[in-house]
C-alpha cells in the first residue's frame, strides 16, 4: 500500500474511533486537542492523495466509491465528473483533494485537473464551500465557468442555490483579473488554421478595441448563429449583432 494511503487510513482510525466515544459530529468539539492534531495533519498532507485509482464500487448522483487495494475511497463529485465515471466493476481513476472539516476528512474527485483548479479556486473566496463549488461545477462546463468569471458575469452564479448576489459579485472581484488573463494567453497560444474565418473574425474584433477573451466570447456566439461555415464578415456581423441585443 502506497505511503499516501497509509497515512490516510491512520488519520481515518483517528477521527472514527473519536467519533464513536463522542457521538457523531461532536468529537471535534468535545476534545479541541483531538481535532488539532489531525487538523495539524491534514493541513501538512492535503495535497498528498493526488489521485485515486482502482475499480468502481457505488455511483451515485453526488459521489462515487473507488476500491483501491481493497480500500473504498467515498469522494464527492459534481455532476460533470459523475457522467465521466463508468458503471460498477469498471476500473476509473479519478483527480482528487483532501479538506478536512469538523465533522470529519472529506475527499472530492475530479474527471480533469481544470475541473480540480477551478474548484479550489472557488472553495477560496469566502463564502463559497465544496458543497456550493460541486454544485456551480454541476452546472456549468469548467471553460464556461471560466469564461463567465472573466466577463465579470455574476448572475451565472446567483442561479446557484446558497449563492447571493454579494457572494456571486466576491466570485468575480477575487477571480475575474487572473482567469482573464490566463484566458488571453490560452487564446492566443491555441493552434488553429492560418486564415481560417474564425482567425480573421477574431482578429477583426480585436482591431475593433476587444480583448481576445472578449473576442472569442463573442465568436462562440456568432458561431451558433451564424454556422461553422460562414465566413469572417458574416461572423464579426454576428458577433456585433449579438453585442446590440445584449447591450
């Protein structure tokens, strides 16, 4: 058995046999002591369970069981991921990341490590927990999500239940700069043909004065619109047209 697992099986012993003296919920606030050394530990160790491999137990609609060497990692999962997960017997692998919380150590499983990077993002703004961040991830693809955080579209979060308008509107100021960012470089390093419509339409935009991940938000748009096979102009129209309705 691997180091990690160890470990982990050990801290789980810890928090379970202090569950059963206590009572279920309450060993964290019965003995402070208790909760800081595994507290301690997990901190030290949160990103050492990267991954989990193995063969699925259990699929159900919030989370999935993996037996790895005869141990079965429970770890909760948006809706995204779930659809990723083959049926019980298959073997799966699965992204995935540790929190401990009062009431115990929780794993969480990701289908892609951009699904995992968004999700600590979110869990990083106040306001925002696993359960809240599982449920956007739900939602929404992870580009999506991405690029709705840097066109600074926070209703797209309101639609999530637990998430206000003011957490929605923390979401955009704490993200939106560093996504956008990343964005403008993904956009501008992604391969695609020389000359191509898109290209051309994209460049038009941005000669127009918007950025490229306003750009490309656009031409997504456009796209839908007007075909995969229309040419630069029909798309920057497009793209432009769908601006005025918006607008």
């Amino acid at each position: 058995m691997a180091p990690g697992v160890t470990a982990w099986a050990t801290t789980t012993r810890l928090a379970a046999r202090a569950s059963g003296r206590r009572g279920r919920g309450r060993w964290a606030q019965d003995d402070p002591g208790r909760l800081k050394g595994v507290r301690a530990w997990a901190q030290n160790h949160e990103h050492m369970i990267a991954s989990v491999s193995g063969i699925v137990q259990a699929r159900r609609p919030d989370h999935v069981v993996i037996d790895c060497h005869g141990v079965g990692y429970r770890l909760s999962v948006s809706s995204k991921t779930f659809e990723q997960v083959p049926a019980a017997g298959q073997s799966a692998s699965l992204h995935a990341h540790l929190i401990l919380k009062d009431e115990g150590i929780q794993l969480y499983g990701f289908a892609t490590e951009s699904e995992r990077e968004l999700f600590l993002r979110l869990i990083s703004v106040s306001g925002i927990g696993p359960k809240m961040a599982l449920t956007a991830l739900s939602g929404s693809s992870v580009g999506e999500l991405r690029k709705a955080i840097a066109a600074g579209d926070a209703k797209r979060f309101q639609i999530v239940p637990g998430i206000g308008r003011k957490t929605a509107e923390r979401v955009i100021v704490e993200l939106r700069d560093a996504i956008a960012d990343e964005l403008e470089g993904e956009a501008h390093d992604a391969p695609a043909p020389a000359g191509s419509p898109r290209v051309l339409a994209r460049e038009g935009l941005i000669g127009l004065g918007y950025d490229a991940v306003e750009a490309e938000s656009m031409l997504e748009a456009a796209v839908a619109r007007a075909g995969e096979d229309a040419g630069a102009e029909a798309l920057i129209e497009a793209a432009l047209r769908g601006t005025v309705k918006t607008a």
